[in-house]
C-alpha cells in the first residue's frame, strides 16, 4: 500500500497557503522551494512547510 501526504505551504508573511497531495514530501518540499514548476508556487514564493 502507498502512504501519500498531504502538505501545506505558505509564504513568509503568512498571507497565502498552498494544499497539495504527494507520495514523496522531501522531493515534492523541494520541487516547491526550488521554483522547479511553474505555477502557484513560484508565483506567490511559497517556501515554508506548515
């Protein structure tokens, strides 16, 4: 059976989050701090994990 998690992010001020879902949250933390996607993410600075 595969664990998922499910994750949140906000920026540094607090004032956006970010719901996701992902079968690996190291990789996928590190795809979001990154800025490897365009998107949300990159779009708001999302960079702290709830």
């Amino acid at each position: 059976m595969n664990a998922y998690f499910v994750y949140i992010l906000t920026n540094k001020y607090n004032t956006v989050l970010y719901t996701g879902v992902t079968n690996n949250l190291e990789r996928r933390v590190y795809e979001h701090t990154s800025k490897l996607i365009e998107g949300f993410s990159k779009k708001y600075n999302l960079s702290k994990l709830v």
